[in-house]
C-alpha cells in the first residue's frame, strides 16, 4: 500500500527509519522502506542496520547520481502505488505521521505535501540563518501554503502516486542542491496536477552553518540559471528571476551586480552573524544571480 522512500547522503538515517517502521507496523498496512545512499563517506555502517528490520533495505550506489536522479531510482523500484518521499535529516511531529497520511490517500489527491517545522530551540550562532530562514520562509502552515500549491511544496514531505512519478520524473539534468523541487512541482502544476496540503509535518533537523548554507545558495542560484536559460522555469515560478526581468527592463542590472560586489562581503558578515537578516540575504541572492547572468 505505501512505500516509503528515503535517499541518503552522509546521514545517520536509522532514527528515522525506526520511527517511520514503527509507525507502519501500528497502521496495518503493507509498506516497505527503501533507503538508497548515493555513495556516502560517512555513517555507512550505521545505516546497514536498517537491513535488520523487515520490509526495509538499504542499498549503497557505485557512484554518486545526484538529487534528482536518486529519487527517480526509489521510485522504480517501489513496490506500491503510493509513495512516500522523505529526506534522510527529518523527523515526524507525530506519532500518527503515517495514519494521517493513509486517511488522506485516494485517487483524487494524487500529490499530497504535509509540511516542514523547525524546532523551537533556537540554535548555536553559526547555524542561525539556515533556522531563521526555514522558521520564516518554509514552516508555513496551511493556510499560507495553499495560497501558491507548488511553489510552496517540497519533497522532503511528500505523497504522491508511483504513476505520477513515471510520467513526470525529477529532472536529472540538476545533479548538485537547489531548485529541483520548485522544477519538480512547476511541471505537475503546467499537467494540472493539484497538489494538496494537509497539516501533517515533519522537522528539520540537519541544521548547515551559515558559511556552508551560503554556499549551498550559490550552487542552487546556479542550477536557477541553468533552469533559467533553458526555458524551464519562469518568472511567475521565480521571484529572483522575475526581478532580475524587471532590473533588465529597467536597464539597472549592471549597476545592481556593481552595487552587490561592492557590498557582497559586508552583507555575508552579516548573514554570518548572530543576526541575520532575510531582506539582506534577498537581495544577496538577487545579486549573485545578476551577477552570473552577465558573466
């Protein structure tokens, strides 16, 4: 009835695995678990405890194919119809995390996104961005997600029918962090695919210090330029690239990548310190993709 599907990268996987089982076997329900580690250099032998459970597995790549790719695997070789997605640095809220998932599963609601929470604890300096950012811009509740269905989902959290998958696959043209969610939901929603969201969250656990998110945002605004130029995302898909457009109209993008060069170190001190700013790492990120557009 339900496979759950987790890739795994450098990640102690087996907590989640745990709970995740427990709660499948209190259900009733026929599930299996497939971890797929994409050729990790840490926590290996921890995660091949996962073996022990049944209706579990845990499989170790040759070679690292990339966060899209990994899931396109997972999904051909599950076994059931509805499949769910979950990154390897979650953990369920609730101890009814899968229950509420099955009470939602029909044939209409095809895709079904429970969302993202962080705790409350707030963490250590170094990690702070990457806590303000996911406490402000991603642990919405329903009613602010519903107000844009796909740009507001991720596949951290994600139901969603085998076929689904078959047809429209991750792209695996994006290998490295950044944006295949957003590529991912945009080509359900241009297939008129409705995306439900439901009140059933997992938390984020995997805090990156703010130097490592910083760069993760480079490399991700990089696979938006990539996106960009090749037609597959668009304005009304990207905030960043929709202000880029009107900069562009304005004929302001050469003085704005002057203006972000000038200020790029004093912004990432900032971003760097026990008080982060959202509106500054905005405009960071806007000037970073300028700045690689006039490259």
């Amino acid at each position: 009835m339900l496979s759950v599907l987790i890739p795994v990268y450098n990640y102690d996987v087996t907590k989640l695995v745990a709970a995740i089982h427990n709660q499948c076997l209190e259900s009733k329900i026929d599930f299996e678990i497939i971890c797929i580690d994409d050729k990790s250099e840490k926590f290996v032998s921890e995660n091949q405890k996962i073996t022990a459970y049944n209706h579990a597995s845990y499989q170790i790549l040759n070679e690292n194919i990339g966060r899209s790719a990994i899931r396109n695997l997972l999904a051909k070789k599950a076994v059931y119809e509805n499949l769910l997605f979950l990154d390897a640095d979650i953990a369920p809220v609730s101890t009814n995390f899968i229950s509420k998932y099955i009470s939602e599963i029909n044939e209409t609601q095809r895709v079904i996104y429970g969302g993202i929470l962080y705790e409350n604890k707030k963490p250590s300096s170094e990690n702070l961005l990457r806590w303000i950012y996911g406490k402000k811009r991603e642990a919405l509740q329903v009613s602010e997600r519903i107000k844009n269905p796909s740009r507001l989902a991720l596949v951290s959290n994600l139901v969603i029918k085998k076929e689904i998958v078959c047809r429209f696959p991750f792209d695996e043209s994006i290998i490295k962090y950044g944006y295949e969610d957003l590529l991912f939901f945009s080509v359900l929603k241009a297939n008129h695919i409705e995306i439900i969201h439901v009140e059933n969250p997992v938390y984020h656990l995997n805090l990156e210090t703010s130097k490592v998110f910083l760069a993760k945002t480079k490399t991700a605004l990089e696979n938006l330029v990539f996106l960009s130029d090749s037609n597959k995302i668009t304005k009304d898909q990207s905030k960043i690239k929709a202000s880029f457009l009107l900069l562009k109209k304005l004929r302001l993008v050469s003085f704005f990548v002057f203006l972000f060069k000038k200020t790029e170190m004093k912004i990432e001190k900032n971003l760097t310190s026990e008080s982060p700013s959202l509106f500054l790492f905005d405009l960071y990120k806007l000037g970073y993709y300028c700045t690689l557009k006039t490259i």
